[in-house]
C-alpha cells in the first residue's frame, strides 16, 4: 500500500514566506512613516502646524479644555529648549522601528578613524540628498548603534529652528534629540561642561537638494564656512561624513542653472529656506510604478578622520578659510578612497560648488 506524502518543507517553506512579508511590510511603514511625517516639506510643515494649532484651540470649547491650556503652559515653559540642547529620549533614538528604516536600503556605518571622547566635535554631513537618510539614520537613531562604535560621544543633531517652534512636532523632533541649528543652540551645545559633545551638520543645507541626482556627487560647500567658525570658536574638531548612495533613492528632475525653473527654485529657496524639487520613487505594490517609496538602494555611511582645531574666539578670514580649505581635502580624500568599495567608478569625482 503506497502512501501518499506531501512536500515536508512546504510548511517551512510558507513559514519563511510569511516571515518574510512580514519584515518587508514592517520596512515599509517605517520608511513611510518617515517620508510622511519626518521629512514633509514646507508647505505640509505649515498644513501640520495649522492642524494642531486648530486642534488646541478647538479643545479649549470642549469638555477637554484642560488638555489645551496645560499644553499651552508646557509650549511656554519649553519654548526655549531647542536652543538649550533640546531633550532626548534614548528609548526613542533605539527604538526598534528605527533598525527596519536601516534594512530597507540597506544603511551602513563605517568607522575610518576614532573620535576621542576627551575633545568636542563638529560633524560635516554630506551630502543633503532628497532626504538625509544616511544622516539621520547613523546620527539621529542608534538603528547602526553610533554609541558602542563612537563611545563617549553625544550626537546633536541640527535641524531648521522653525520646525521646533511647530506645535506638537517640535515635541518629537525633540525627543529624538533634534535642535536649532542657530548660532545660540550651537554655542550652548560646544560650551558644555563635559566633553565629547557633536553637532551634526548637514552643510549644503536645502540648496543641495538641488543636485540630488543619481549617480552625482555635487555639494554645496565652497562658501559654506560658518560650520568652521563654529568650530574654531569652540576648539571642536572637524569630522567630515560623507554618505554613499543618498543621492541613489530617488530619482530627481534636474534643470540646467541657466534656465527660469532654477531661477525658480533658488528664488523659493531664497524666500522660504526650502529648495522645491522634482522628485520621485517607487510605488507601494511595483517597483516599476511611480510613488514616493524611497528606491531600496545601499547606502554607506563613512565618518572620516577628525580635524584638530585651535580655539580662536575670534577667528580671522585667513584663519577660516585655512581650515575650511583642510575639511574640503579631507572629505574629497575620504571620498576617493572609499567611493569603489560603495560601488562608484573609480572616474567619478566630487564636484564643489
């Protein structure tokens, strides 16, 4: 009598299947969940704003009118914080949404060089891309575990002071350790008693995002110098950073700077401190369809080798322009020496502007 025996890996096999679609789905919240509502542009930031400023406001006729004036008492009493050092949970910084946003691409963290927790640092970002992914993932959350690589060393990470005035946002941005990137946040932050402190500056700032195209390395850097102010005010090292495959996630429609859509855009850039970009990514179901779902490609993270600094609290031009001239061949060092190893021909160069 023969009997009839199914496939005994066809359970295994549905298992890993499930597991599977299950981690990819978990990726996918938490890459949208950050394009949704960490990384909206201006004119959501201002939707958002009004929808909770309309909310606080709508509470106060109701029953749950304590709600809104004992937030309205906390904005008051923290409204100063982003220039303070901000606050940060590090539960949040760890939390593990935060691992599944760094498996989608993937996100790496590479490590050329140790930074001393005996001394203050000042962290170029480069480059802005679309979204700062590589930024924010190795310098914002511990998804690359920056604290075990780097002990010793406190990441501030900066971002645009408005966003820490919105209601109710600026509370989350704050808890992942975010604050101004005014000269008073900056200063506060570097003056610490203790050392090891580091601001993270993602230098080309909303300009950048104008060069976000695939498979380009061009950074606006040659007049960016109050980064190298910062740190010679204070004695901080610089630490150049340079993320493989930022520019790599989405692709990006690119107009010559000669013509009136550029001018277009400097000129928003210029009047709302936000550079309005053509852009776009994969849809949620096809990756042949269009949507705004970040394209899955690696992105490597290398912190170069600081740069000693003196403290000069009133640094002079020569001064300035020396060290900015050492951090611009020390970033175009690192990038050439790790470029081919994350997957850029040995031909392409960085491009300053």
């Amino acid at each position: 009598m023969v009997t009839s025996v199914g496939d005994p890996c066809g359970p295994l096999h549905s298992m890993l299947a499930s597991s599977s679609c299950l981690h990819w789905g978990l990726q996918v919240v938490a890459v949208l969940q950050w394009v949704f509502f960490l990384r909206l542009g201006k004119a959501q930031h201002m939707a958002l704003c009004l929808f909770f400023s309309l909310l606080v406001l709508f509470l106060l006729f109701t029953s749950f009118w304590s709600i809104s004036v004992l937030y309205l008492v906390w904005l008051f009493l923290d409204w100063d914080t982003p220039n303070q050092g901000g606050r940060c949970f590090e539960c949040n910084r760890s939390c593990t949404i935060w691992k599944h946003l760094k498996d989608y691409f993937p996100i790496k963290l590479v490590k050329t060089a140790e930074l001393p927790p005996d001394r203050n640092y000042v962290v170029g970002c480069h480059p802005h891309g679309i979204m700062c992914m590589g930024t924010f993932c190795n310098f914002v959350t511990e998804a690359n575990n920056f604290s075990k690589q780097f002990p010793g060393i406190q990441t501030s990470p900066v971002t645009l002071a408005f966003l820490l005035h919105l209601p109710v946002y600026r509370d989350y941005l704050m808890y992942l350790g975010l604050c101004s990137v005014n000269r008073r946040s900056l200063d506060f932050i570097l003056s610490k008693p203790q050392p090891g402190q580091a601001v993270a500056i993602v230098v080309g700032g909303a300009h950048e995002s104008l060069f976000a195209i695939p498979g380009m390395h061009c950074l606006v850097l040659r007049n960016r110098k109050g980064f190298v102010r910062l740190a010679l005010r204070h004695g901080a090292s610089l630490v150049p950073v340079y993320s493989f495959g930022e520019n790599d996630i989405f692709n990006f429609k690119a107009f010559p700077t000669n013509s009136w859509q550029y001018l277009c855009q400097i000129t928003i850039k210029k009047i709302m401190k936000f550079s309005p970009c053509i852009f776009w990514g994969r849809g949620l179901f096809s990756a042949d369809s269009w949507g705004l779902l970040p394209f899955a490609k690696p992105i490597t993270t290398v912190v170069g080798r600081p740069i000693p600094v003196p403290q000069r609290l009133n640094p002079t031009e020569e001064e300035v322009d020396h060290y900015h001239m050492l951090y611009m061949e020390a970033l175009e060092q690192l990038f050439e020496e790790h470029k081919e190893s994350c997957g850029v021909p040995a031909s392409t160069h960085l491009i300053f502007k």
